[in-house]
C-alpha cells in the first residue's frame, strides 16, 4: 500500500511540475523534464545528503511513472488544471508519506532527530522549489502559503513520538494524518501565515 500510495506521489508531483510552466510557451522536451525533475528531486536530494543509493536507481519504475504521466499532462494538461484542486490534495497524501519516509531512513542510518526532521522537510519540498525556480515562479519558501509549516509540524510530531514513546506502533499514521490534515484545511480554507508572522514589503 505504501508503494502504491508513493508511485501515486511521484505521479501527482510530475504533472504539478508540468503544469507549473504550461502557461508558457514550452515543447515537450522541457515540460517533461520540469515534471520528471520535480517528482524525483526531493528524494535524489535526501539519498546524496545521506549518501545512500539514489531511491529511482534501485527501482526505476519511479521514472517510468515520472515521465509517462509527465507525457500524459504534457497532452492533456487542460483536463489536470481543471481538477486542479483534487491534484493538491493528492500531493498532501505524497508529501505527508515522503516526509515520514525520509525521517525513518534518516533515523535507520543512526542520525539524530533534528537532522532527520530537515531531511523529512527537504525531501517534501524540494522538488517543488526546483519546479518553481526553473519555471520561474515564486518558490514555496518565499510566499505565505501554508504548505511547509503542516510538514514541518508532522515531522517533529514523529521523531518526538519516536523518541518519547518508540513502542507505539502508531506515530506514523498519526504524523502523516497531522500533515494532510493540516495541509487540507489550508486548501480548503485557503490558509495563509498570519501578518504577525509575515515581513510584508514597504510601499513607497
């Protein structure tokens, strides 16, 4: 079920990296490389940082589903924007599985939590912030969305767990459910950072 669910994630993350430049004029080469780098890059950077065998090296089927849906959003991108929406809730599923993912290799590895709680939130983002940069949008660290404060929440949530009560089988589940929850509730609601939290540029 967890690889189903992460094959999904990799799916979703391709065609938000392919979307994300489709307004622009873009062949299919590039598009599909935005989508293939997006969905792989926050993975491939977690597995150099924790210098391990990159996870899509040992199973490629991580690549082949990177770009044939990155192909497939490529010729109907159109049908993938107007159900835009379903696709953010679907990355909250991926995002929350990665994350917990990334903390449990990190802590097999014998890291100690906090550097495990960074890998858990570089390996959520990252492919999203090479998305944007590449494409030239305002990446997820310098806007206000509320999208990596309910990962960041999750993934402390976890390794506290670990730490405080490692026989509960449970801590897993319960993180991921924090992380799509609030993730959820912020696209539902449209929840941002509140101003006290924001640096808002001065006009002049």
């Amino acid at each position: 079920m967890e690889y189903t669910i992460g094959q999904i994630a990799i799916a979703v993350f391709a065609i938000t990296g392919v979307l994300a430049a489709s307004n622009k004029v873009n062949d299919i080469f590039g598009l599909v490389v935005l989508g293939v780098v997006t969905a792989l890059g926050g993975g491939t950077i977690r597995d150099i940082t924790l210098n391990v065998t990159i996870f899509w090296i040992d199973d490629f089927n991580y690549v082949w589903v990177a770009v044939a849906t990155s192909v497939t959003a490529f010729w109907i991108y159109r049908f993938f924007r107007s159900t835009y929406r379903l696709l953010l809730y679907l990355d909250a599923i991926g995002v929350a599985l990665f994350s917990i993912q990334a903390i449990d290799k990190s802590l097999a590895l014998g890291h100690i939590a906090p550097f495990a709680v960074i890998m858990g939130l570089f390996t959520s983002i990252g492919g999203g912030i090479i998305r944007d940069v590449l494409s030239a949008r305002p990446n997820l660290l310098m806007n206000t969305e509320f999208y990596a404060t309910p990962i960041l929440a999750g993934c402390v949530c976890y390794t506290t767990l670990n730490f405080f009560f490692p026989s509960f089988d449970h801590s897993g589940i319960l993180s991921m459910g924090i992380i799509f929850g609030l993730r959820s509730a912020s696209i539902f609601f449209g929840l941002s950072m509140p101003d006290c939290l924001v640096i808002k540029p001065s006009s002049k």
